[in-house]
C-alpha cells in the first residue's frame, strides 16, 4: 500500500468521524502519536492528512494542544433571511428589555448562577486598581480629572490600537464611561433632534434606546450575519431620504457576530462622503476576536467622518465602565458634552487599568479569553446543531453571542414568559429592531463556561419555544 494512499486513507476515516459526529466541533482529535499506534502508520503520514485537513478548514491547530474540530467559515450562516427597508421612524423601546437589564440577563441564560472563582485577568486587574488607589496622596481627591481622561490610560489605548492598524495620537481619544456613553456623546455631537439615523438590521438594541432618548428617528437597514450592514440596502435608504449617521459595527456586530469585509468598509466611507453623513462606529467586540482583531474602520478614515466608540466592557470586566471615543471633526464638541454629561470620571480607576494595561495584564488576559471564548462557541453551536427542525445558527469569529433563527411560526416574545417559569431567560429577536420583525429568532450567548445547569437550560429551549408556536 503507497504511502499517498494511507494518508488519505487515514484523511477520509478522520473526515467520516467529523461528519458522523464522532468528534464534534471543538473537540480535541486524538494525538499524532495515538493515531500512529492505533493505525500504525508513521509520524509522517499522519501529520500529513491532518495538515491536510487543516487547510480544508475542518481542523485547527492549537500550539502545545493538538488538533481540533473546527467551524468552516460560513458553514452555518447560509439562508438567512433578511430585514426589509421601513420608512424612518420614532422609536419606542418595550419594557422587555428593561425586565431583561434588570434581570442581569442580556448575556447569561441564567444570570443567578455563581460561576465560581475570579479569572486570572481581573484578579490582575482587581491588584492594579487597588494598588492605584493606594497610591492616591495629597489633595487630589479634592479635584476632578480633566476632560478628555487620564493621560496616561490614553496613551496605553493608543498603543493598543496601534496594533491593530490604527495609528492614534493621545489626543485623539477621550475617556467615557462606557461604550453606551460614547455613543450617546457621539449622536448627540452629529445629530440634531428629529435627523434620521441609519442602523443595523437586526441591530444593537442600546443604540435604539439612545435613538428613543435623544427624538431621533430610524432606518434599519438589512444585514447580513456573515458580513454586516448591506451596502446596496444602505445606498438605497441614502437615495431616498436625508440619513445624518450611520451606526455601525463592522467587527463582530451583534447579535450575529458578523464581520464587515474590506470591500464593504471602502464602499461605506464612500457613500458617507457623497451623501455628507457621519459614521459612527461601535467597535466595543474587536477584542472578542478568536484570532487577530481586524483593523477598525476608522484606520480607513481618510475624511475624518468616522466616530469609533468602544470599551472594555465585552473584553475585560462589565462592572468597569470605561470607555473611549476618538470623535473625528466632531472631537472638541464631544468633550464638551462629556463634560456636560459626566463631568469626570474616577482617577484611580483609570490609573489602575493604565498599569494593568502597561504591565501586559491586558494582552495575557485576552489570549486567555480567546482560548475560552473558542470552547464555549464551540460547544454552543455543537449542541444547536443538534436542535431539531429548520434551525439556522451564526458562526461568528468574535463577538459574544450567536443568532438563532427558527422555523415560523415560532414567536420566541411569546416564549419569554414561559422560561421566566422554569428560571430561563432567553433574548427575544425583536428586541434588536424597531418594526416587529425577527420574531423567529434569538441571540444565545457563549460569554459564559457551558456548566452542568447552563447545558440544563439550554436544553429546554426547544421545548419552550414549541410551545409559543
């Protein structure tokens, strides 16, 4: 028998496995010497139908841990199906996701469950703060922080936002308290009551409250959950009517996780200088990535129209509240109305997070997260797939959250109260529009370890969405 007929031999037998499901996605596949015992083949030829497999996008391989199952790229985000184009709108936020807030359960389907010891990383990060208020001396807790943020915390942000390919100047950048916060800084700085906003279709539902808050009005535009807002969508709602921002996230948009291409990011920045809008950018999951965070649209931002809000809330540590904003033409008005809004924001804090940053605590803390995030996204989409039925999952490389889109004619609003019944709380699909569409989907989030009684849970779901048909 050749040696090229062994290793596909060994090639489609591992492919059988993967396909029957023997090793489901984020499994680890046995080790290159366990393969050689087991089918006595050499070193070799093993490593040669793994790499093999690897470049077919079924595998991944992990430094120091092997072989894994691995999500093909749009394996499981075909057939969407899609937003349509309403007229602008008043928006009018329902009660549900203020039950869902106050439930702490945007991002837990059991938000009452102790999930046990502190990470590594806010444990690092709980020292740097601690050890930053510590070092408060003097009279400076007599006086507020300047506008923009402590220097040094800009600075830190800078270089890391150099890595990604965004060269920013200090400057640049000005310290909120939140992403939340950033954003309303930046609608309030480009916007005038009564203007129309542009947004993303199913969307972030933050930036609807904002809207509802500020008399905005809006126009949801389609996207995609593989590769975000519909570009041909958006110059048609443009065409039609005056739009004053667009609300955007190209890295990790929730609630699919979709991720914007090159060609999109070009083709937006276009249309905002043609049709004089400016765009906001909320790129608050780029750290989510599972591999290297793609440059931020505003690194293509030659028109100086693009305002990139973000924080560490979905990296780091949601209790945080620290964000930033890099407010384009827009700047000195936006630290205007930080001041306006918050006046200041804690010393300390920002001192600490700076060391913690400086120190590598934040880099460390993210490589572990990556590794984390990848089995719990694994292992979510592994057990939907089991669902069955028409049952359409996102498959996002970063981000928090998948998009669940069921047969019709679920109503998952319906279903809300029912797993409120059994301790369960689900995140309704409308809650990411304003018109009454995606009654049929849900968001699932992956930001939590899969335990026992979250398995449990997710269990359930089937049943209790059954029975809001």
């Amino acid at each position: 028998m050749s040696s090229d007929y062994r290793y596909k031999q060994l090639e489609n037998w591992l492919l059988q496995g993967i396909t029957e499901q023997r090793w489901r996605l984020g499994e680890r596949l046995p080790s290159i010497r366990a393969l050689c015992q087991e089918r006595g083949l050499s070193k070799a030829t093993v490593q040669h139908a793994l790499q093999r497999l690897e470049a077919r996008g079924f595998l991944e391989a992990r430094p120091k841990a092997g072989y894994f199952v691995a999500l093909k790229p749009g394996e499981m985000s075909k057939s969407f199906s899609r937003a349509r184009i309403d007229a602008p709108r008043a928006v009018n936020i329902s009660e549900l996701l203020l039950d869902i807030m106050r439930r702490s359960a945007a991002f837990d389907l059991l938000p009452d469950l102790n999930s046990g010891d502190l990470p590594p990383g806010i444990v690092a990060l709980n020292r740097s703060i601690g050890r930053s208020l510590r070092r408060q001396k003097g009279e400076g807790y007599q006086y507020y922080d300047e506008p923009a943020g402590d220097w040094r915390l800009r600075e830190q942000l800078a270089l890391h936002s150099a890595r990604r390919g965004w060269a920013v100047s200090p400057d640049e950048l000005c310290i909120t308290s939140g992403c939340q916060h950033a954003l309303f800084l930046a609608l309030m700085a480009s916007c005038e009551r009564g203007d129309v906003v542009a947004v993303e279709s199913p969307g972030f539902y933050g930036v609807l409250q904002l809207l509802e808050q500020l008399g905005l009005r809006v126009i949801e535009v389609p996207t995609s959950v593989e590769s975000g807002m519909d570009m041909d969508a958006l110059e048609t709602v443009l065409k039609r009517w005056h739009v004053s921002a667009c609300v955007v996230s190209p890295t990790f948009a929730t609630p699919a996780g979709s991720l914007m291409p090159t060609e999109s990011k070009l083709r937006l920045l276009g249309l905002a200088e043609r049709y004089n809008l400016a765009i906001i950018e909320d790129d608050i999951y780029a750290d989510t990535a599972l591999g290297t965070a793609p440059d931020p649209l505003k690194a293509m931002d030659c028109d100086n129209r693009v305002i990139l809000c973000s924080s560490f809330s979905k990296s780091l540590s949601r209790d945080l509240r620290l964000g930033w904003i890099s407010g384009a033409r827009w700047h000195d008005r936006i630290q205007h109305l930080k001041l306006v809004t918050q006046l200041a924001t804690s010393r300390y804090l920002q001192q600490g997070v700076a060391d913690f940053m400086a120190d590598g605590g934040f880099a460390a803390h993210l490589r572990r997260q990556r590794n984390e995030l990848r089995v719990n996204r694994d292992c979510l989409i592994a057990e939907l797939r089991d669902w069955s039925g028409d049952v359409r999952v996102s498959a996002p490389q970063g981000g928090l959250t998948v998009w669940v889109e069921l047969a019709q004619p679920v109503d998952t609003l319906k279903a809300y109260p029912r797993g409120l019944e059994q301790g369960v709380i689900i995140t309704p699909g409308p809650l990411f529009s304003v018109s009454g569409q995606f009654t049929n989907c849900l968001r699932v989030s992956f930001a939590h370890p899969w335990t026992a009684s979250r398995m449990q849970a997710l269990g359930r779901l089937p049943m209790l969405l059954a029975g809001s048909v």
